[in-house]
C-alpha cells in the first residue's frame, strides 16, 4: 500500500511540473535577416541576426543597414497573410513566435517589416 501512495504521489507530482510548464508562455522574439525561398515552398531567412526577445510592446525598428548574422531559420504561419514570397531577396524585420527544429529553428511569424529590397 505505501508502495502504491508513493507511486500515486510522485505521479501527481510530475504531472504537476509537466502543467506548469506548459502553462509558461513563450517570448514574442524579433530578428533581422534575408528571405529566401528553401527550393520549394517554403522560406527561410538567412544571414539573420540571433533572434531576441522583445522588451517593448512597440519596439524602435531596426534601421536598413542593420548588420546582419550567422543564423538561418525556417519561417512558419501564415506566411501568404504577410506576402513573404514578395520579400524574396529582401532584408526584413521579422517579429514571432521561436520554436526548436531541425535544421534550422522555426519562427512563427507575427510581424514582417521591408527594410530594404537587397540583402546587405
């Protein structure tokens, strides 16, 4: 019987910690970098900066000459919503949601902002 409480227990307990953790809201990030179409459907922003998170509700945009980075991200959403395949070649500004895959990391758009129509 004791066996079977604490069973019972370390269950309660570990669904407890798998709730809250869900229940934890993810950062809103932001990131500078340059559409490209994968080779098939989908677009990637390459050369990006490492995605930050946002501290502002309403953050300063980033300038046209903003350096850009290393990173490479696959972007996911509604991305017809923002006319992504417009931006194609394009230096933007891209607000979302960041989530882990492979091989690159995924971003779930929210906000996409031209910055300059050539990847500089």
């Amino acid at each position: 019987m004791t066996r079977m409480s604490l069973l019972s227990v370390l269950v309660l307990l570990a669904s407890g910690a798998l709730f809250h953790a869900a229940a934890e809201p993810l950062s809103m990030m932001m990131t500078v970098g340059c559409v490209e179409r994968d080779g098939g459907d989908r677009f990637i922003l390459v050369r990006s900066t490492e995605p930050t998170a946002l501290t502002e509700r309403v953050p300063e945009q980033p300038l046209a000459d903003t350096p850009l980075g290393g990173e490479t991200i696959t972007l996911i959403g509604t991305l017809d919503e923002f006319n992504v395949a417009s931006h194609d070649g394009h230096k933007v500004w891209v607000k979302g949601l960041l989530n882990p895959g492979e091989p690159h990391r995924l971003l779930n758009v929210v906000s996409l902002t031209h910055l300059s129509p050539t990847c500089e």
